[in-house]
C-alpha cells in the first residue's frame, strides 16, 4: 500500500496573545472551514451532497470528504475519512503553530487554496478575543508512506515508549476506550491506513487482500509479540464542542499521557507507529485528535 502525503507548518503570528476557552482544534479547524466555505463555495443554496461540483470543490472535498471510490467500503468504514485534518498545533502566547496534512495527490493540489484561504481567515481573528494575525509557512514536507510486510521472524526485542500528545478517542464495542490497550491500538492505526490507501492512495485490488491476510495475522499471533505495558501514566480529557450541523453541543472524550510497552517487535508494527506519526489516529482527526 502506497500513501502518498504533505505537511505544511505554518506560523500564525498574532497582533495579541491568544486565548482559547476551548479545544484549539475545534477553533483552527471551525476557522479554516468557514474561511474556505465563503471563498470558494459558489453555490450556498444548496448543500454539498446535491452540488454538481462536489468532487472538484476545495471546500467540499477537504471538509466534507466528497469523493467517488472504485472498491468495496469495509463494513467498519461509514464515511471516507477527511483527506486533510490539522496533525499537529502548538500555542506559545501571541504565535500558533500550525501544521496541516494532506493526503493524495488531489488534496496535495489543494494546497495553495488552504493556504490562501488564510488570507481571508485572519481578518475574521481567532479565539474569544478575535486576535487577527499573520500566516508564514515555514516548512513543507512531501513524500510517500509504503506498508512493509516483512516476515514474522524478523522480530527485535525493543523497549518503546508511545506519546499520546492530543487526546485519543478510540471506540470499541460502541463505547470510548478510558485506558490503553496495544491491539485495538495498532488495529486502529492499520484501519486508518487502509482507508486513506482506499479513498487517497495508489489502491490495488491485491491491497484489500494484503490488509486482510494482516488483520488476520496481527490477530492470530499477538500473543507471540509478547507486548506488555511496563509503565503508563495516562489522564481522561473530555472537551465540550457546539456542532452547528447538529444544532447541538457534543461532548468528545479521550486519553492523554505516555505508554512504556516492551515487546517482541518487527517492522511491520514500527511501519504502523509510523504510520501513526504521520496520520493520527483514533477518532475526531479532523480536530487534531490521535496525534502520537
């Protein structure tokens, strides 16, 4: 499986310090969505499922991840994830860093418009005060993620320590996961790629069986990675958000902290961490969520 992707670290320097009451990632992405809906919807009367442009429209595609498909959607999969989200954001006073992921070769052509749909963005401000501010990009990074599936018994004994940096909303049996539980980890990071691969990437009918054949074998022989929790010091987070769409307010939980595992890893797990890394994880993505 090949994935294609870019990151864009950008600098919002403010005529102020910010000040967020909530999430920032609910504010950078509510921000960036209504900046990108006004300068480049041209049809507001209708929403996007009904727009003729749906598929070539910078805001309907990143935002409302309208895209046709040539396969099968897996049963676990209800809408194709969002094919660029806010990976990473830091807030030091009067500066925000900022980096977006974009992943495909069309969300990467998109670019240019996101970053100039900041020019927009800014005048509105950010946070309680409406700090308007300054964008500067100041790295950008392009390359490929390819799965390995290199053979069980090429397997190293390690000590890894996991940073869970923003909250990670992972669900299992229809309810949020409060602790950390390496499986249904690396199994969230592995259906995330595969869906991206689906949906963004350079997709081959012999990639469904690929996931397949590791689902099943990262299930069969988990117990031969002996992996185990040496130490973890992990903390609830829950986050109030008001949904516009749903006309409602909605809560979102999650887990924060650092996880020491020690066990019998090889690279097809350390191209899963990787993939982590590079893609977030768990649910709520699209808010920053999942960043390890």
């Amino acid at each position: 499986m090949i994935l294609p992707y870019k990151k864009i670290k950008l600098k919002l320097k403010g005529e102020d310090k910010f000040i967020f009451k909530k999430f920032p990632g609910f504010i950078l992405r509510s921000a960036l969505g209504r900046s990108l809906y006004k300068t480049y919807c041209i049809q507001r009367n209708k929403v996007c499922k009904e727009c003729i442009i749906k598929e070539t429209c910078t805001y309907s595609f990143l935002f409302e991840s309208n895209v046709s498909y040539r396969f099968e959607v897996p049963a676990f999969s209800h809408t194709p994830p969002h094919p660029m989200f806010i990976s990473d954001f830091s807030v030091e006073e009067d500066t925000i860093f900022l980096e977006l992921t974009f992943i495909g070769e069309k969300a990467i052509s998109y670019i240019p418009y996101t970053i100039a749909s900041f020019q927009r963005m800014k005048y509105y401000g950010l946070g309680k005060t409406r700090i308007k501010f300054n964008e500067q990009v100041i790295e950008e990074i392009e390359d490929k993620w390819i799965y390995e599936n290199t053979p069980l018994f090429k397997r190293k004994r390690k000590n890894i320590t996991i940073f869970l940096k923003t909250p990670l909303s992972i669900f299992t049996e229809g309810k949020i996961l409060y602790d950390f539980e390496p499986f249904i980890f690396f199994k969230s990071i592995l259906r995330r790629v595969y869906l991206l691969t689906l949906y963004y990437g350079d997709f081959k009918e012999k990639d469904k069986l690929l996931f397949n054949d590791y689902y099943k074998q990262l299930k069969e022989d988990w117990d031969r990675y002996n992996i185990e929790i040496k130490k973890k010091n992990i903390k609830k987070r829950r986050y109030k958000y008001y949904s516009s769409r749903q006309e409602k307010e909605i809560i979102y939980k999650g887990i924060i902290g650092e996880i020491k595992l020690k066990g019998e890893f090889d690279n097809r797990l350390f191209s899963l961490l990787k993939a982590g890394e590079l893609f977030n994880t768990g649910k709520l993505i699209s808010f920053s969520f999942g960043k390890i």
